[in-house]
C-alpha cells in the first residue's frame, strides 16, 4: 500500500532539510521511542542504519532501515532491512521565495498474502491521517509555531507503522485469517482491491472464501454468501438497466430483512449513493428528507407506500418488501429486478459509494451525514475487535434497526468477518431469545431499551431459551443505565458491552462488563485512536472529575451535513453534544445533553442525573425528566414514569430524589405515563413530553 500527503512549507528548502536529515535532532520532536541507535555506516546520509522501534498502544513497532538514497537538500529515501517491510521518501522542492513543498510518501506492507492485503486496507485510512498530520507538525516547527511537547514527524511515522502491525494483529486473532483455499484467499484480495473497503467488497470477498455458507437468515428462509453474492450483482445490473448510473443517490426504506442488505451491496458494487431513511419517520419528516437529499430512485417496504406517497413523486420507485396479504405492489419489486438481471460480476465503479445516514431528529429536523473511506470502511472493525470480542464466521443477529447508524455497523462487520446474519423485520423480545437460541447466536446487537424489554419478560419466558452460545450482547443508540446493564449481566452473563457515540463522531468510548461492573453508568474508555477531552464553556480543558462539555476526535469523525453545516470543532476535535467528566481510571460518565441543561435557583442540573438515580427505582418501569418554567426557581425539572404497578405516588417519587440528590434536583411534577415516546432506536422523544 501507497499513501502519500504534501504540504506547503513558510521556510527554506535548507531549513526543513536541517529537521528531516539529521539523526541527532530526533530526540527533539520525537515522542515514544523504545529504541534509536545508530547501527552501521555513516552518522547520516547514504548507508546509514538506524534501529528504530516506537511504543504505539499495544504494538512496538519497528525494526532496523537503511539510507538509500541522500540528496540534499532535496531528498532522502529509506527502506527496511529487518522488521515491518517499509519503504519511505522525503521530497523537498522550491515553491516560491521562502517556501518549501514538502511531500512524504511510505510505502509498506504486512507479511502473508491475504493477511498483508486485509492489514494494509484496514490501516490506509489511518495512514493517510498520520501522514497529514505528521507534515502539519512539521511545517509548525520549521515555522516556530509549534510547542515543545508536540510530536515530531517520526513519532507519527512509526504511528502509522504501528497502526499497521497492530491492526493485522487484531485481525489475526479474531481468526480472519485460517488455513485455505489459495484460489479462494486471491479471489477474495482481488474483491478488496477492486471495491476497496466497501459493502460490495465485503459481500463478494465472503463469497469467494465460504461461497456455500449461510451468509443470511431472515423470514423468507436463508441465503448462501455466494447466493447473496449473485442476487446482488443481478440488482445491480438491473438498476443499471434502469436508469441508475454512477454517483446517483438512492433512498432506502427497509426494515431488517434481505432486501436492505441487498439493495445496499448493489449499490455499492453500483458506485452509487444509499441514503437510508428512518422507518418510524412521520411523512412530513419523509418528505422534507427527500426534498433536500434529492435521490433519483426510492426504494421501500410496500408498508410504507402511503408515507411516501408525496417523497416518491417523479423519482424511480423500486418495492423490496411486499405485504404478504396485500395487493399486488404498483412498482417493481426487488425480486423482478433480480429475476431478470445478470448475475456475472460487474465493473467495479471509478469511485465507491457513500452511506447517507440521518441523525435521530430527537432534537430538530433529521439531517443527513456523510463520511468517506472509515464512515464505509473495515477499519472500524479493527478498533472495535480491539475492544468487543468478536470473532470471523460467527451468528449475529441484529435487532438494531438496520438503518441507524449502529444496526448498519454491524451489517459491514459481520460481512467483514463472514458471519451470519440472522434479522427480523420487527423487534419482539422474546421472539428475539428465540432467535439467538435457535441459531446458536454468538453475537446480539441491539438498542438499550430492547434489552430492557427482553428483562420485563416473565422469569419462566426468559429461562426457556438457551443462550449458552451468546459471547456478545453490543449495545448503541442511546443512553445505557448503570442499574439495567448489573441485571442483564447478573442473569445473562458477563457479555454485555456499550458504545458510546453518535452519527457524526461515530464513537468517543467502549464499555466492557469490567468497566461496568467496576463502575455502573460509565460509558467506558476511549478506543485506540481515539482522544476525548472535556472543556468548560471558554473551551478550557478541564481536570479529571469536573464536568464539561465532551470533544471527540478520531478518523471516523463526518465530513459535515448533506444540507450544509457541521458540529462544533476545538483542536481537530468535534463536540458530541453532550456534558460529562472523566474519572481517575479514564473512564467516560456521560451525564446528559448539553441543551438539556437547566439552572434552578442558580444551580446546574442535569435531568439524566435524576433518571438514572429513578430508574433503579422497584417502582418505576421507565422515566424521562425533562425542564419546564418555574416562576420561584426560574427553571425546574419535571418527571414523566410509567410506573410498576399501582403502588408510587407522585410524593414517593419525590421522597426518593431527595433522599439520594439535592433538594434542587427534586422534580417540582410528576406525571404518570402508560408509555413514553420513542424512536427506532429507543431514545425517547423528549420534544414530545415538552409539548
């Protein structure tokens, strides 16, 4: 793999060349070593030999590179000796009086054949990062408008060495890599090479290595991963057919079942764009959606027809799903177009397709968001394997929507490891225990209230299912109370891990069960690659255990809204929304919205803070707390339970705040609910109790 970056330098060729080409200044701008020492030939230039090894994460990474070319002050080229195969260039050239474009390119690749091309995939999007930011840290030097402590080019260099060993290691031991076929593991390299890290890729790589293994088990019975394959390339060939070319957006309203999967792996093997609509969105949310993404074709459930009866005029409309006693669908179904489409190989397109996924529109309208490469990629596979325990041919099923954020990770995952996919196409809990011990389910991906769901079910219903198999219960989408995570574990075992992100930062930190068994409520610690930090309202970064607005940064964060407009950025790094502290040990405790915010009597409350503490309530079913006027305080909170029984009383509940919290913290109402509002993704529609 080839990765390189440029940049513009306010200095000198013979200034930048004094940083890049003398050994002895290293330890000025180099953080990290284990290990630098000369090793043969000259002090520097041509010949010389260095032992390099630097400490990124859990890797140490490095080995022993030689000089081999030395002109200055124009260029340097190395390559390795022993150690990661690297081959790596400096190349200074004039660009104008006083300025200097400075370009560096590395060149490596991982041992073994699929091995090194699955690492070299999974780390070149992180490469490309380090390498960017690698010339930034060096053009600040040169300039003098870097501080002493940054790190030096080298540092990030070995960075991206590291990155690279450290992710072929994690792919190794999730057991990606076995004995095989030697036709099957180049079919597969070819599959990445052609489509990149994309749907289409992990579809067609899966077919070559297992092509008779069930790749998907939905109602309508089971697909092989060769028969997947096929269907796809025949959907796409038909699109194509149709009309749909390169670059065209196309909106998909599908809950979990064959047809999103499908839909979605055509049009990446397509080049084209999947904008993947909500299921629990109202018409007017449709239609606004529609009108500002503007996709040339829709593509959607028969069940929803008469939601989008008004976001599908004069677009190209395609039915994935018809109503098994319905009449007949007026538009063409996804089974005609595979029926009558070419099931060879297509061309891999010039350049691959993104995702559109919209944000939940909890608080405003939905907006679209877009990232390239990691957004799409199989590098996110690599920092969550690091963390979840995931592993190659497993069963997962999702229960997460598919078209949320989450539920769709987790499609690309599973497809990435050669798992099975088991889906249904609505949610009902025990008919999703069902599910995981029919088909030996090694992997559960859900939302916290479904799990919250699958506990309300009767003792004798919950027993009667055999969930020995189940070795990860990954949750996302909304907030994950302490008190509900110690249950799940208590009866199902300690396989229950969290996410903690959104859309557009895609995570900021993983809890696994010693995380939240050590400390309930914790939203866990931040991945590799990925930095958190708390500020106060000047964006002041603040000390361990104070409470402050939460910036994440990593290689996944989004490229910006489709309609225009971003998130807030400090530093490289983007604000999530939300207020938290970090504790001695690093973990992350999300205590709730930063527009949630609310001052009582002069005092800062965080509604959050009450509904954890009423959720471990006996009495009390669910909770959301909310701000509401208050002539005396100015703002005070208000609690809407749905209550267990017959028993609470709007005093109990506010005898129990005060006997946990603050007297400011008591919610001045209380009002008794059959059911709180919710999306898809189990976050409750606070928008809704206000009103």
């Amino acid at each position: 793999m080839r990765v390189q970056a440029e940049t513009i330098v306010e200095a000198s060729r013979e200034e930048v060349w004094e940083y890049v080409a003398t050994p002895s200044r290293y330890r000025e701008f180099m953080e990290g070593l284990s290990r630098w020492e000369h090793q043969g030939g000259p002090e520097a230039g041509l010949g010389a030999r260095y032992a390099m090894r630097l400490q990124v994460g859990s890797a140490d990474a490095g080995g022993l590179i030689e000089v081999v070319e030395f002109e200055p002050p124009g260029e340097i080229a190395w390559t390795s000796v022993l150690g990661i195969d690297q081959r790596g260039r400096w190349r200074l050239r004039d660009a104008g009086p006083g300025r200097t474009k400075v370009s560096l390119r590395l060149s490596y690749q991982a041992p073994g054949a699929l091995f090194g091309a699955l690492a070299d995939r999974l780390a070149a999007p992180t490469v490309g990062s380090h390498l960017r930011r690698t010339l930034a840290r060096l053009k600040a030097r040169v300039e003098h408008s870097a501080p002493e402590s940054e790190q030096g080019p080298l540092t990030r260099l070995g960075a991206v060495l590291g990155a690279a060993a450290s992710g072929a290691r994690v792919v190794a031991e999730a057991g990606l890599l076995r004995p095989e076929r030697l036709d099957r593991l180049a079919r597969a390299a070819l599959a990445l090479a052609r489509f990149g890290p994309t749907p289409a890729a992990g579809v067609a790589a899966a077919a070559a290595r297992y092509p008779a293994a069930p790749a998907l088990i939905d109602e309508e019975g089971t697909l092989s991963f060769s028969e997947l394959h096929a269907r796809s390339n025949a959907l796409a060939s038909a699109l194509a057919d149709a009309g749909l070319l390169e670059g065209d957006g196309v909106a998909v309203m599908c809950r979990n079942h064959r047809g999103f999967v499908e839909i979605v792996a055509a049009l990446s093997k397509l080049g084209a764009h999947s904008l993947l609509l909500n299921t629990s969105f109202a018409a007017p949310q449709l239609a606004e959606v529609v009108s500002r993404e503007k996709p040339r074709a829709l593509v959607y459930d028969q069940e929803f027809a008469e939601l989008l009866a008004d976001a599908g005029r004069r677009r190209k409309r395609f039915v994935a799903r018809p109503e098994p006693d319905g009449p007949p669908p007026s538009d063409r179904t996804l089974e005609e177009l595979i029926a009558g489409g070419d099931r060879a190989d297509v061309v891999a397109p010039a350049s691959p397709g993104r995702v559109v996924i919209l944000t939940s529109g909890t608080t405003g309208a939905p907006k679209g968001a877009t990232r390239s490469g990691p957004g799409t990629s199989l590098e996110p596979v690599v920092a969550l394997l690091e963390r979840i325990p995931l592993r190659a041919r497993g069963r997962t099923v999702i229960a997460a929507p598919l078209f949320h954020s989450w539920g769709f990770s987790h499609l690309l995952i599973a497809e990435a490891l050669s798992s099975t996919i088991i889906l249904r196409g609505h949610f009902d809990p025990e008919d999703t225990l069902a599910a995981c011990a029919r088909h030996r389910a090694t992997t559960l991906a859900a939302v916290p209230v479904m799990i919250q769901r699958i506990l309300d079910l009767p003792e004798e219903v919950r027993r009667r299912y055999d969930l020995s198999a189940l070795r990860v219960v990954a949750l996302s989408g909304s907030a994950l109370p302490g008190d509900l995570a110690t249950r799940f574990m208590d009866e199902f075992g300690d396989v229950l891990f969290n996410l903690y992100g959104s859309t557009e930062v895609a995570w900021a930190a993983i809890a696994g069960p010693e995380d939240m068994r050590a400390a309930p409520g914790t939203a866990g610690r931040a991945p590799r690659g990925t930095t958190l930090r708390i500020v106060d309202e000047q964006v002041v970064e603040l000390p361990t255990g104070q409470t402050g607005r939460i910036f994440v940064g990593n290689d996944l964060l989004f490229e910006g809204y489709t309609g225009g407009g971003t998130k807030e950025t400090l530093d490289g790094l983007m604000a999530t929304g939300d207020v938290g502290h970090v504790d001695e040990h690093a973990r992350l405790f999300v205590e709730g919205r930063d527009d949630e915010m609310i001052v009582s009597g002069g005092e800062n409350v965080f509604p959050q803070e009450v509904e954890d503490l009423l959720a471990r309530h006996s009495g009390v079913g669910d909770v959301a707390v909310v701000g509401v006027d208050d002539e005396r305080f100015g703002q005070a909170l208000k609690a809407f339970v749905v209550a267990r029984g017959n028993g609470l009383s709007e005093r109990a509940v506010q005898d129990y705040v005060k006997e946990n919290l603050a007297r400011f913290k008591v919610p001045r109402e209380v009002e008794f609910i059959d059911e709180l509002p919710r999306n898809a993704t189990g976050k409750v529609l606070k928008r809704e109790l206000v009103e």
